[in-house]
C-alpha cells in the first residue's frame, strides 16, 4: 500500500498543508493514519478523496456544504442525499458555465469590433 507524505499530499493535492490538516479537523478528511512516530501518512483513498473536494471546492461548493457532504459519505444509506446534493451542485455548476458563456459571447463581440476597426486603420493608411 502507497502512502504519502504531507508534503506529498499537499504537492499532489494542491491544497495546502494547513488546509490538509483543516479539513481533518473539519471532518471533511477523514482522521488520517498515523506513522509509529505519529506523523500523517495519506493513502490513495485520501488522495482520491481529496481529488473530490478540490473538484467540489473549484466549482463553487461551498465549506459547510462540504462538511454536509463528508458526514453523508460515511453512510451508505445516505447516497440519495448525495445524489441530491450533487445534483444541486451541478445545476449551479451549468448556470455559471452559461453565464460565463454568455460573457465570453460578449468579449467575442468586442475583440471582433476592435479587429475590425485596426482592419479598417490599415487599409486607410
């Protein structure tokens, strides 16, 4: 079995080691496993969870529902209310993926204007 440490994780991750250790204290990770000298040893499931949370986190999930989400994930017979939640989520997720659409659509617009007038600059020089 791999395991990592923080320095790893935290290189891997792309989280910090003080958020790593926030989001345990948190419950957002799971206690992590200690070395006989007690220091944080991650395993892949960590890393794979931690994939999850900078995924959820980068998309606009906010920190206390994150906490919601990690107290469901250790039951098995909550995975309707994951379902939901992440539903939710992705709902959000596509509506500020249309209007960051709609903005690029806009800056389009004006590059093309601006495009057109250093076009028109050339042509009467």
């Amino acid at each position: 079995m791999t395991t990592y440490s923080p320095a790893e994780t935290a290189a891997r991750s792309g989280f910090s080691l003080d958020t790593l250790r926030y989001y345990e204290r948190e419950g957002i990770l799971e206690p992590v496993a200690r070395t006989a000298g007690g220091r944080r040893s991650y395993s892949e499931g960590d890393l794979a969870w931690l994939d999850l949370v900078r995924c959820l986190r980068d998309t606009g999930m906010p920190v206390a529902e994150l906490k919601r989400y990690a107290e469901l994930s250790h039951d098995d017979a909550t995975v309707p209310e994951r379902i939901e939640m992440l539903e939710q989520h992705d709902a959000k997720v596509r509506a500020q993926i249309a209007e960051l659409d709609a903005q690029r659509e806009r800056i389009a617009h004006k590059l093309d204007y601006y495009r057109s007038l250093q076009v028109e600059q050339r042509a009467t020089a």
